[in-house]
C-alpha cells in the first residue's frame, strides 16, 4: 500500500513540475520607432523580444511597399546569429542563441534593427504600418507560436527651409541700410563710444523653428564685425547676417611700443643659438633631402603682429627668412633667420670646385716671379759683397794673390805618412812629459 501511495505521489509532482515549467517560458514581442517620419527620409525600427529563457525566434516582417523601401538590417544581440531575408515584400527574421546556451533572452532585448527608406510620394497625415508575425519561439524545450506585434507612424510636414531673420537691431544705434529679411550685411552709423564692451543685438527668425546664433558682439577698438547666423529646422539651410561697428579710442590710452618676439619655431632643425628675444640672428641647418621649412613665430605683445618672408623652396647653402615683428604704435624689430640646406651626400660644393682649379695656373707664375726676382736680389748683393771684400783687402794688407794650383791647400786630403809620424810624435812627446814627471816627484820626496 506505501509504495502505491510513493508512485501516486511521485505522479502527481512530476505533473505539476511539468505545468510549472511549461507556465514559466514566456515571451513577448514589440516593434518600436519614431512617432513621425517625412518624405524622402530613413525609417529605422527596432525588433525587440522579452521572456525568460528564449533560444530561438522564426518571425515574418510585413510592410507597405508603396510608402516603404527595405534597405538594410544591423544585429544588435551578442551572442546571438541572425539571418534576415527579403522576400516577395517580407522579411524573415531568423534569429538563435550562438554561445551553447549561456545567452538567453531573459528581459527585453533588440534583436535586429531594420532601415526603411520612406517614399517621396507619402502625403502628410498618411499612416505606414509594420507588422511582425512570430511563426516560432523556443527555449531549447518548449515552443510558443501565434505571437505578433506592430508598429505604426505618421508621415509629418518637411522640415522648414526658411533661415531668413524677421527682425535685427542693435540697441542705441542706427544699422545702414535699413533692415529687409534679403539684405544679409549692416554697419552701425557713426563711431560706438569706447566705454561700451559689447553690443545688445537683437535678431528674431522668420521661422518658429530656426535658431539663431550672434557671435563677435564683444568689442575692441577699431574695426568690429558681429554675426548672426541663423539655421533652418532642417538643419542644413542656413543665412549669416553681419554687422560692422567702429569702436572709438579712449584718448588717454597709448599704444604699445613692444615690437619683440616670444618664440620662434621651426618645422625642420633647430634654431642656434638658443632662441632671445633681444637677439636677431640666427641659424638653421637642415640635410639636403629638406626642401621647405615652415617658421612660425608668436609676439611678445598680443597687439603686436608678425610677418615672416622668405623662398618657398631652399636652396643648397644659405636662406635667409626675415620676421618683421610690427608693435601697436607702428615700431618695427626684424629677426633673420639664415636656413643652411646642406650639400647632396657625396657631393662636391660648385664654390670649392672653382676655387681648387683657379689657382692651379697663377700661383705657379707668380711663384716663377719671385723666383727671378730673389735670384736677380741675390747675385746682386754676393757681387756688392765680393766688391766690398775686395776693397778692404786692398786697404788694409797687400798680400800677393795666390796661383790657381794653391787656392786648394788647405782643403786636400793629407799623405798617410804625414798621418803617422804626426800620431808617433804625439805618443813620444807623452811619454817623455810622464817620465819628467816621475823623476820630478821623486827628488821630492
């Protein structure tokens, strides 16, 4: 009887996990868009599914063809494979979990993204309808059919074209000429004192939906340009409106005198020395495969200006940039800037050439010069000399002038002979003077 009862039991609970389960796969399907669409424009929708556990989707799309064109569908599940296909005015949505069944659907997610182009033929006030018809829905165990959803919008009016402005003036002054929505550039008459800092404008669109941008209202002395751009509802069309103002100079205010650079920058090499702005010289040196530099430089002062010149191209050798830096009150500092572009690797520079092969000629002629010339010097004095030997032999001794055969004497080599006896006569002399010696020492003692 127990285990009747077990079996009964166990039946019973099998059957209501069974209707438990089966009752909590559920799932919904919804479309969404913009509320409004116009003419000629892109309708993107979402495909969206919410449930708890869905694996696997089958859903046919269905649309007006003649207000709708099917162009393109983007996935937005990880995880997911989704396979959309164009067939006779309907798509087929066929979308599965991808990642072994890890990534189910368990709360409302978008599926894929479908892009329509809108008709130019619509009607505002006209309805499109998109209706998604869900042939399919599975979590792996259980399947449910026969759901559907739908969309729908409303074609609205084309968006406003209109950038013109209804009204524009600046308050406590006159505008020339008088306002007209076409004519697009104003001045103020006369000069705006300089104690004002900005101008009030005042601009209003001709249509509702545009909107209105003034820029440039803040002033400075001199010249002065305010703008007022206005942009259409379309967000493409758009008119700019200009206003030139004259501000006066404060006449207790002097102008700046500082006509000095801040810094110096070029776009190949470096600048040497360091750069100063109480120095005006400098020097760039860049290889020879660099054909343009670019010099920038920025003022000390921000009322100062800068003008660089110089050749667009360099030239192998010197460059010379020059930057006149021009202060407010017209004082005028110019730096130089000298850009070395070196020779081509391998190359020999045109001016050393020239100089190498000029003096092969002229240096040898005036050497060839001198040469004669300290000859013609020379045989000039030894004669003076012999002249002036001469007469002081003359004076002072009478000797007689020796043969030709005598003149040598002194400089023959001597007989061995005479080499000999010279060298006995020597070592008996010695040794007579060690025996005088001797005997002298020892009568001493």
């Amino acid at each position: 009887m127990k285990k009747i009862i077990a079996i009964i039991t166990a039946a019973a609970l099998a059957a209501i996990l069974t209707v438990f389960c089966m009752a909590e796969f559920k799932a919904s399907f919804t479309i969404s868009g913009p509320g409004s669409v116009r003419a000629g424009n892109t309708l993107t929708v979402s495909f969206k599914a919410d449930g708890n556990g869905i694996c696997g989707i089958l859903a046919d799309i269905s649309y007006d063809t003649s207000s709708l064109t099917y162009k393109s569908s983007s996935d937005a599940l990880s995880n997911w494979r989704v396979e959309v296909n164009e067939k006779g005015g309907k798509l087929q949505i066929w979308a599965e979990e991808n990642n072994g069944f890890k990534s189910p659907v368990n709360s409302q997610k978008t599926i894929v993204s479908l892009s329509f182009k809108v008709s130019d033929k619509v009607s505002v006030g006209d309805k499109i309808s998109i209706r998604a018809d869900i042939a399919q829905v599975s979590d792996t165990e259980n399947e449910l059919s026969g759901l559907s959803a739908s969309y729908s919008c409303t074609v609205a009016r084309p968006l406003s074209a209109d950038s013109s402005l209804k009204s524009l003036s600046v308050e406590g002054y006159t505008l020339k000429p008088e306002f007209s929505p076409r004519v697009t550039e104003y001045e103020i008459e006369g000069e705006v004192e300089y104690t004002l800092s900005a101008l009030k404008v005042n601009a209003k669109a001709n249509d509702g939906e545009a909107s209105v941008e003034i820029s440039g209202s803040r002033l400075s002395v001199g010249n002065n340009t305010v703008r007022v751009k206005v942009t259409a509802e379309n967000g493409s069309d758009a008119t700019t409106y200009t206003i030139k103002a004259k501000m006066k100079q404060d006449p207790n205010y002097v102008a700046s005198s500082v006509a000095t650079l801040m810094s110096v920058t070029v776009s190949e090499g470096r600048v040497s020395p360091a750069f100063s702005p109480d120095r005006y010289d400098y020097i760039v040196y860049v290889p020879y495969e660099v054909e343009t530099v670019n010099i920038s430089s920025v003022p000390a002062d921000v009322k100062a200006k800068a003008e660089t010149n110089g050749p667009d191209i360099l030239d192998v050798g010197e460059n010379l940039y020059i930057i006149k830096c021009t202060a407010e009150d017209g004082t005028v500092n110019e730096y130089r800037i000298t850009v070395m572009r070196m020779n081509e690797y391998g190359a020999e520079p045109e001016s050393e050439s020239e100089s190498e092969e000029e003096p092969e000629t002229e240096p040898e002629t005036e050497t060839e010069e001198e040469t004669e010339t300290e000859t013609e010097i020379l045989t000039e004095s030894e004669t003076e000399t012999e002249e002036t030997e001469t007469d002081d032999t003359s004076d002072t001794e009478p000797e007689t002038e020796p043969e030709e055969g005598d003149l040598n004497v002194f400089t023959k080599p001597a007989p061995l002979w005479v080499v000999l006896a010279a060298a006995v006569g020597g070592i008996a002399v010695g040794a007579l003077g060690s025996i005088f010696i001797y005997i002298s020492l020892k009568e001493r003692k």
